[in-house]
C-alpha cells in the first residue's frame, strides 16, 4: 500500500491522475473502473488535461462505472449513466460504446447485477480501479456489513449514505433507496487500485481504513490486503493517521 498525502483537494487530484498514467504504462487500450462523486472529480479534471497535452490516450480505454442507482430514469441528471457522461466520457474523449454501467432500470435488477458482473469478467478484469470512500467506510455502495465475498448486486442504502447524497437532488426524498455496485471481492480483483479522498469529512473514515483492523463494520479495510493500492488524500483527510513516517507527503 502506498500512501500520498497532499496539500490540498487540488493537488491531491493532479498527483492521483498522474499516478493513474504511470500505473497504465503506456497500455493503450486499458480496463478502467470509474467512480462517481465529488472525490475523483480533480482526478478527470487533470486528466483531461494531461490528454490533451498528449500524455495520454485514453481514447481506447473499456470502463465500467463502480455503480448506479436503482429506478432512476438515464435521463435523470443524476443517474450515473449521466454523470459518467458528464463528468468522464466526453471531457476525456472516451469512446461512449466502449463504457458501460449498471442497469439500474431493469425489470431484473439481480439478472442484470449477474450480467454486468459477467461483462466485467469478459473484459479480462479492471486494470485500474478508481475509487472514493464513505464517510463511513463504504466504498462503491457496499455498505458497512456487506460481505467481503460480494459480487456486482443491488443493494439498499442507508439512512446515512442517502443523506450524503441529498444534496445532488432537489429533495431528500428523490434520492433513489437501493443501487446496483460492483462487490468488495470484485473491487479486490483489480489488478492495482486508486483511491481518492479530501476534506476532513473523510479523515476518519481513511484512519480506520488504512490503520484500523480489517472488518466487515468498515468495508473499505479491505483493501489493506489489495497487492498494489495506491491512496492519495490530502492533509484534511490523512488528519487522523498515525503512522506518518511511512506516507509520502508533498
């Protein structure tokens, strides 16, 4: 595990994007899995400008979103289809054909959490997994509990995790009560992971994540056993770590 610890939001999103580059390696044509809300947004802002500049080409790249919500219309501005779009598919040129994300709207959520688990399989697996954390711990919309042996799955969201998100919507009361999410054990498999937190909202959450024990109650612990996880936060989130002599700091 290696630790970035930056000064702030904004550099904490350019040094994640040029970790990003670095870690696909020239691949041109690699498996990204992309998470939505605030944490990354710095991230693809860089990146942009890094392909822009021509340091790289993410024109080829496959991705499949980390989750979406259940029952929300595509054309709601905040289903993820939309916000990926927004946010990552057209401001860095990807390839809208070659992006995919959970079908929340499905008569069959389940078959279609089975399928998109299948579509990831087929992929070969992510190269490179793109992630934020809960503040309480949860990473993709596994919550506090879910099995460490999780799959891509439609799950309900709690109290908590809805009143985070209230305020992307007009009322507390549209935020959707249930999401397709890749599982922990799918997140675990990708082969190098990247996560993404700022602000002292998250400083707990990445304290218990990276010198906490591992345990169900707090999701994201597991990745302490992740082969190669990079996390990049700046000092408002990396506030409560201890063990400071081992984290590069910028």
């Amino acid at each position: 595990m290696d630790i970035v610890i930056c000064r702030d939001a904004e550099q904490a999103g350019v040094v994640a994007a040029e970790l990003i580059v670095k870690k696909l390696g020239g691949n041109p044509a690699p498996v990204l899995g992309l998470a939505t809300g605030s944490s990354p947004l710095g991230l693809y802002a860089h990146l942009k400008h890094m392909q822009s500049t021509g340091e790289v080409d993410l024109s080829r790249a496959r991705g499949f979103a980390l989750d979406e919500y259940v029952a929300i219309d595509y054309e709601h501005p905040e289903s993820y289809h939309n916000v990926i779009r927004r946010t990552v598919v057209e401001p860095l040129g990807l390839d809208p054909e070659l992006i995919q994300v959970p079908d929340g709207a499905a008569d069959d959520v389940a078959l279609a959490s089975v399928l998109y688990e299948k579509a990831i399989q087929v992929a070969g697996g992510i190269d490179l997994q793109i992630l934020g954390i809960g503040a309480n711990g949860h990473i993709g919309f596994n919550e506090p509990f879910s099995s460490f042996g999780s799959r891509t799955r439609a799950v309900p969201l709690t109290a908590q995790t809805r009143a985070d998100n209230a305020r992307f919507f007009d009322s507390p009361d549209q935020v959707p009560t249930h999401a397709i999410t890749q599982g922990l054990a799918t997140i675990r498999e990708s082969r190098a992971t990247l996560l993404i937190a700022t602000g002292e909202h998250k400083a707990s959450a990445i304290g218990r994540m990276i010198e906490g024990p591992v345990a169900v109650a707090h999701p994201a612990s597991i990745l302490q056993f992740h082969p190669d996880l990079t996390v990049v936060v700046d000092e408002a989130a990396g506030a409560r770590l201890v063990d400071g002599e081992h984290f590069l700091r910028l």
